[in-house]
C-alpha cells in the first residue's frame, strides 16, 4: 500500500511530500475536513476529477493538527492505493 497526504488551499490541491502516486491507482481516498469546508463542491469535484477511480469516504473535524500547526479552514486527505 502506497500513501500520500493532499491539502486544499484556496482552489487547489497540494502534497507537501514528493511521493508520485498514479491518480488512475488511487482507490481510496479519506477526506478529514471542518463542516464548512466540506460544503464547498469545488474542493470535492477537483478531487473527484483527479482521481476518477477512488471511492471517496469523509468525515468532519474540528481542525488538523500538523506538526506543531492547527489549520482549522484546511481539508487534508490520505491518498491510498
């Protein structure tokens, strides 16, 4: 199983490490978002788009912890495949 973290911010998707998935292999991805930024569809169907075999399964947060940061408007997805 290969994995890779995405974060949306502002319109569109980045991963902070170089790990090349191929979006054709993606067949999960776990979206952690707050529920406003889960109300937004450009961010969804950007990832839809992106990765047109994963089942997309989410869930809401209060925030996202990353390293010593809390982002409380950022959704960050685990890419698995």
């Amino acid at each position: 199983m290969l994995s890779a973290e995405l974060f949306w911010d502002k319109n569109s998707w980045h991963t902070p490490e170089n790990t090349p998935i191929e979006a054709q292999a993606v067949q999960l991805i776990l979206l952690f978002a707050d529920v406003s930024a889960l109300e937004d569809s450009e961010a969804l169907d950007a990832l839809a788009l992106a990765y047109p075999k994963a089942q997309i399964v989410g869930a809401s947060t209060a925030g996202t912890i990353e390293s010593a940061s809390v982002h409380t408007t950022t959704r960050r997805e685990p890419v698995l495949r």
